[in-house]
C-alpha cells in the first residue's frame, strides 16, 4: 500500500514563528504536492515538485516556501506564520506518467495564534 | 483555468438507494480524472482513477464514468450503506504538468439508516 505520511497531525504555532511541515512517501513518486484545504475555498495547490531540488508554484505560494532535498521528502515551509495560514495542509505524491493516480497524507491542522 | 464543479453541494438519502454524485469541468484537455472520499478531519483516499483515453472505471458499489467531449463526470454508488457518508471530491489532473488536480468544491453525502 501507498503510504504518504504527515509528520503531525495537529499543530498550534505563535503569529511570526517559522513552521516547518514535512511529508514522506514510500513509492519512489517522482510527484509530490502541497495543498491547503480552507471552508468554501476547497483544495487550493501552495506548490508541487517534479523531481529533487526541482519546485513549482501553485495557485496560492505567497507566504510559503518549501524544500526537496530526497526523493521521498517534501517540506512546506512557513518563513513568518500568520492568523491566515491557519489551515487544513495536504500533502500528495503520484508518478509522472503511466498510472498518475495521486495519494494523500492524513492532513495536518495548522492553528496560527 | 479549469473550474470544476460539483452538483450537488450536499445529498441525504435513506439506506440502500442508489445514487450519482456529478462533476462538470471546463477545459476538456485533461490527463485524468480522479475521485476521492474525505471523512471529516481526515485526509483524501483515492477511490477512482480514470484516465483520459477511458469511459469509466469500477469499483466494488462505485462505478465512475468520464465523458471528455461534454466535460462531464459522475460517481454511482449502488446500495448506500451509513458508512458511504463522507464528503467526495472530483479532481482533474493537468497534461504536461506534473499532473497538478484542479478540485471542485465536492459533494457532502449523508446516508441515513
């Protein structure tokens, strides 16, 4: 089984500290993908990654960075959290071709304050 | 852009009936096309992919089919069961771009026993 795994479920961080969400696969996708998922907005994608080292913005990467230093890690990084970012993260991977299904991680809580 | 919509936003229905779950999108140049169910507070799992060159794709209670031309796809579920309820999203994936899904805004199912 596909196992993308979120490193926490649940997170409370303070207005201008720096936030660190990590993500592993286990499938050698070359795909990994950082959404954040808000009331009446959906599933909006921050950034995505096609390959070590390699990142491309998404719809909404204002206020984020991220890193991919192995094939099976993807970073999501808050430089400055703000009441805003307070969200539902989503991390994903899938293959770059053939069957390009997507797997989710179990989603992470991010409560700025 | 690709805009993906779902209709309708929420559905509640008795135990045992059967029921279709629609997804309309824009732009007909898509890669794939994937369906996914969400329990509150949880992460995405994957329930269907289907690829562009397909009309439809089964599993189990749940058939998927994909019409490109009329940029329509929807999701059956045969004999609702109390634990079908959750939320399900549809989710187009872009050719030539590492398959980033655009998301609609999803369907809230609540079967009732």
């Amino acid at each position: 089984d596909v196992k993308v795994t979120q490193s926490s479920r649940y997170l409370v961080k303070r207005t201008g500290e720096k936030v660190f969400l990590e993500c592993v696969q286990d499938m050698d996708h070359e795909n990994m993908f950082w959404y954040r998922q808000d009331p009446g907005l959906g599933l909006r994608l921050i950034y995505f990654s096609y390959d070590v080292k390699m990142k491309e913005k998404g719809d909404i990467p204002e206020g984020y960075s991220v890193s991919r230093e192995k094939k099976e890690r993807f970073s999501l990084i808050l430089e400055s959290a703000s009441t805003n970012q307070t969200s539902m993260y989503l991390c994903a991977s899938s293959f770059d071709r053939g069957p390009t299904e997507a797997f989710f991680g179990q989603g992470t809580r991010l409560t700025v304050v | 852009k690709q805009e993906v919509t779902q209709i309708p936003a929420a559905l509640s229905v008795p135990e045992g009936e059967n029921l279709v779950l629609n997804c309309s999108f824009t732009d007909s140049a898509i890669y794939n096309l994937q369906w996914f169910r969400q329990d509150p507070g949880k992460g995405l799992t994957s329930l269907l992919l289907i690829q562009s060159s397909q009309r439809e794709q089964t599993s189990g209670r749940l058939n998927a089919s994909l019409d490109k031309s009329s940029g329509r796809s929807t999701l059956y579920i045969a004999a609702s069961q109390p634990g079908d309820s959750a939320t399900y999203l549809c989710a187009v994936g872009k050719n030539n771009a590492g398959n980033m899904l655009t998301f609609g805004g999803g369907t809230r199912l609540m079967v009732k026993p």
